[in-house]
C-alpha cells in the first residue's frame, strides 16, 4: 500500500484569479474554494460584483436610486407601508424613551429633571420626530435632525429637533472634485471623526430649488445622523429596504394580474366554434378570422349558425395565491427580524406558542435597535438639554449625569407574564420604572395617579404596593418551600414502600 504525506492548502488567489501553486516536498500543492472560481455557470450570476469601498458602492447615485424606488414602493405597497410603521412603532413606542436620571445624593434633583424632561418633550412631540426617523432610517437608509432654538416651543427650554431629509446633506457642487474625506456632505478628519456637515439651503426637488452650491456647514454636536453601519468606514446609509426592493412589487403584479383574470371572467367571454367543415358553412354566416366582437352585459345572445360557444376557463384566483403571499412577505420582513404574522398582522396560521417563538428574535433585534437610538439619538439630545436646563433651574449638579433610557415594550398577551413582572420586581431583578416604561408610562405620575384616585398620599401608596409585592414573594416562596416538603415525604415514603417490598421478596 503507497503511503504519502498529508498537505495543507493555502487558499490564495493571484492577480488572475486563479490560485497560486507552492512546491512541497517535490509535490505541486494547489488550494482554492469552490465559490471563489469561475465557471460558466456562475459568472453571469455574479456579474455585479465589485471591490469598491463602501463609501463608493453606497455613493450618491446608489443611494438616490434606491430611496427613491423605496419611498414609491411604501406608497404603492399595504404590506410594505404596514411593516415600516409597525416597526417604528415597535422601536420608540408612543411617546418615546422613557429618562431615568441615577443621582442618589439628590433624588429631589433627580425626579425634577426627569419631570421636566418628559415636559419637554411632549412640547417638542418627541416620540412622533423619533418615528419619522425610525422611518426614515428604513426606508431613505438614514435621518438626520438639527437641534437649533425655537422660541414657539411652549416649554422654558426652547431647544427644538428640526427634521431634515437626507437629500439635503449633499456635496455642493462646488466641492465635486474627488475628495474622499467628504462622504456627499459628511466631512470627516485623518482619525475618521465627523467635522462638519454639509446642509443645502433648499432640498433638491423643492419648487424653490436653484443653486447647488447654496448650504450651510453645521458642527456635528448639533446634528443627530441615525443610520445602520453594515461594513467598516462606512458614512452613509443606504436603504434598509434594498434586499425587499426586488420581491415586493412580484406579489403587487401578481395580485393584479389575478384581479384582472377573474375581471375577465366575469364577462360574456369565450371562443366561436364549429364543428362542421369550412366548406358546409353558408359563406353569410361565415365569420372571418380572428374576428372580435363585444356582446352587451345582461343579454342572451345567439351564435352564428353552425358555430357554438366555448367559455374561458380562467382558473383565477389559483390555489397557490396565498402560499405565494405568505412567501412573499416572509421573506421581505427577514431583514427586520419580522415574523410574518406581525409582517402580515395575521396569525390565522399560528398557534401560541409558535407564535411566542418567533417574537423572540424580533423584540430582541428591537431591543439592540432601541439601545443604540439611545447611544446615537436620546443622548446626544439630552446633553444639551440639560446644559440649558441647568442654568435656568440651578440644579446643584455634574454638566453630566448618569441615566438611563426605558424604552416601551409589548404588552404581555400571557397572563403568567404579568405574574412573573411582579416576581422579577419583588427579587430585585426589574423595578417599577422600567415596568412603567415598558407599557409607555412614566411611573411617577402614574403611582400619583393612583394615591389621588384612593385618596392616600403617594408615601402611603408606595408603601402599601411594596407591602403587596414583598408578600406575593414570601407567599410564593412558602409555596415552593411546601412543595419541596412534600416532594421530599414522598420520595421518603416511596423509598420505604421500596425497601419493604425487597424485604419481603428475601
């Protein structure tokens, strides 16, 4: 038997796209992967491929392009508008996050910030500017917002969020030259740092469009860019709707096409034939070929003689049509993490605990999406809230705080969630807070809304709440200490029915 040593293969690829072959040990070593060469099969299927720099494969006429056919798909698809405002919807919630400020020396302060805050807020309609950028995020792939005085903003703190659109952060016309750290507006440093902004006075497809070169330069501190990073060095955001683009409008002419044929159907509509040669047909009632004629609706008509009439069977709608739409639509919303039966706000097809399932990944994908608007979009907003806030009010504390932002959840559909909310509140494990937050609400208008209705001062109120909570755990614990009682006297007594039983047997 011929024996011979064993080779490891090095995957590289020369300047021709084929491997590389090494010598080893008088033997020519050749090492590749199957998807990395080119055959007749694959390089048509592969004929778009490029090497080019995220900045230049996401450039200004790919992103155009795309949000454009995006935004007319949105506007033209029922689905595809559902899935992008129930998933804003999902992301920031009603009102928006929820501040929770963490100064235990001044809780007063603590309180009176996050009070005047939400205040704020409500003044500014927060939570409805954070959905349009949710929107906008998925549909135009980025949004961006201006933080800039406005004195009809009816809160002592004048500080407003101007939305922009993202074809109004372009490289003027000026600056066409082949600067590569100015990403079509995005002005960056040597250490990738963002500088300056560059805003067109006008949007570009405004009546009031006319010079390119008209814009104004914003610090970065002022302007909120809330867009998905896919690859490294990346600037700009493309549409998070760009995989979706090329299935989406199939099910819309599908279903078209499926309307149009049982349209088609419901009319007098059919073929002219004869049985009987040509020849035995009398030449006036003869019709000529391929002849076309519209009978009206509601009348009984006769064929011409010798002829009968054969109706369309249009076999419309076909079974297949909503295998097709649930397809369809499954996979459109994967890249949201979407399961279809919110996709498709139907759950006709599936039972509780499937359903439990697949919310999973989603509302943990929404969860991941809400920290990073709160790193990307909350903090920067509240930062120089606060610096005005501070000198109006002459809060005693740090020009920054720590805090926390409580973003709304789904509400549970299970009753045994709302049990086990209570047990993770009694162990320490979640707060009221955060449980308020959850379903939207801030926790301490809630709780004073709740001593005013039973006529009790919030102290007592609270009180009365931790006396409820603390006992369901000492009641639960008393539960599970009586089970592993009698788990543990049973299995004594089955052990003594077991011994008795050998003994007998000896």
């Amino acid at each position: 038997m011929r024996t011979g040593r064993i080779m490891a293969s090095r995957h590289i690829l020369g300047p021709n796209g084929k491997p590389f072959e090494f010598e080893r040990g008088g033997r020519a070593v050749q090492g590749t992967y199957d998807s990395a060469q080119s055959t007749t099969l694959n390089t048509r299927h592969w004929a778009a491929v490029d090497a080019l720099s995220v900045d230049q494969a996401n450039s200004y006429s790919v992103r155009k392009t795309l949000r454009e056919r995006a935004r007319y798909e949105v506007s033209n698809s029922p689905f595809l508008a559902g899935l992008v405002d129930t998933f804003a919807l999902d992301v920031v919630g009603a009102a928006g996050p929820d501040l929770q400020v963490i100064l235990p020396q001044a809780p007063e302060i603590a309180q009176d910030i996050e009070r005047r805050f939400a205040q704020w807020a409500k003044a500014i309609r927060l939570g409805s500017k954070l959905r349009t950028m949710e929107r906008a995020r998925l549909v135009d792939g980025e949004a961006f917002a201006l933080l800039n005085a406005n004195e009809n903003v009816k809160h002592p703190v004048k500080m407003d969020l101007r939305l922009m659109e993202c074809d109004r952060v372009h490289k003027p016309s000026i600056n066409l030259n082949g600067d590569e750290t100015n990403i079509d507006g995005v002005v960056i440093d040597d250490r990738d740092n963002v500088i300056r902004y560059e805003v067109l006075s006008q949007h570009p497809g405004g009546l009031n469009w006319a010079v390119a070169s008209e814009y104004e330069k914003y610090d970065p501190e002022w302007i909120l860019h809330w867009f998905g990073r896919e690859r490294p060095e990346q600037h700009r955001g493309v549409s998070e709707l760009k995989a979706s683009l090329q299935i989406v409008p199939l099910f819309r002419r599908y279903l078209l096409a499926v309307v149009q044929s049982a349209e088609f159907a419901a009319e007098i509509n059919g073929v002219l034939s004869v049985d009987a040669p040509a020849s035995q047909v009398d030449e006036e009632d003869a019709l000529n070929d391929f002849d076309a004629f519209a009978p009206e609706r509601g009348f009984v008509w006769v064929a011409p003689y010798g002829y009968k009439l054969n109706q369309i069977d249009p076999k419309q709608p076909p079974a297949t049509l909503p295998d097709f739409r649930r397809e369809i639509w499954s996979e459109s919303a994967l890249p949201q993490h979407m399961p279809r039966n919110i996709a498709m706000a139907d759950s006709s097809t599936y039972n509780f605990a499937s359903g439990r399932l697949d919310h999973g990944t989603y509302f943990k994908g929404i969860g991941v999406r809400q920290g990073d608007m709160g790193l990307e979009v909350a903090d920067p907003i509240f930062a120089p809230w606060l610096r005005l806030a501070r000198t109006i009010w002459r809060w005693a504390i740090p020009e920054e705080v720590d805090h926390e932002w409580l973003w709304q959840q789904r509400n549970p559909i299970d009753p045994r969630e709302a049990g086990a909310e209570v047990e993770r509140i009694a162990a320490g494990i979640s707060t009221l807070p955060e449980s308020y937050a959850a379903r939207g609400l801030d926790c301490r208008v809630e709780l004073e809304k709740g001593a005013e209705a039973l006529n009790m001062t919030l102290e007592e109120y609270q009180r009365r709440i931790a006396d409820k909570l603390f006992a369901t755990k000492q009641a639960n614990n008393g539960d599970a200490s009586a089970q592993a009682e009698a788990s543990a006297d049973l299995e004594s007594e089955i052990e003594e029915i077991v011994h008795n039983a050998m003994s007998r047997a000896h």
